[in-house]
C-alpha cells in the first residue's frame, strides 16, 4: 500500500510541473517542507539520544 502511494504522489507532483510556474512553485514548496521536517525530526531524535552535557571525542579534542 505504502508503495501504491509514493507511485500516486510521485505521479502527481510529475504532471504538477506541467502547470506552469504555479505548478514549479508548488512542487518546490512541498519539497523544502519535506527536506525542513526530516532535519526537525533529525534534531529531534539527536536530542534523544545524546545526553545533555554529555562528553564525545568531537568536544574533548575542543
């Protein structure tokens, strides 16, 4: 089922380029919103699972 869905919207936003400037604005749109949401949930998980205040090699070499 997941795959029948990204084939539809994938379909979609295709044929959302042949509108024009409004179709190119739209599709762009939703693809900075996906890119802008996975670097949230990424920030989001990297609060989970590193401590604060927490030592790696990264800062010990600061």
């Amino acid at each position: 089922m997941k795959l029948f869905l990204s084939i539809f919207f994938s379909g979609l936003l295709g044929i959302l380029v042949f509108f024009g400037p409004i179709g190119i604005y739209i599709l762009c749109a939703i693809i900075v919103g996906v890119i802008f949401r996975a670097f949230v949930l990424i920030h989001d998980i990297h609060k989970e699972l590193v401590p604060v205040g927490s030592r790696d090699r990264a800062k010990r070499s600061i």
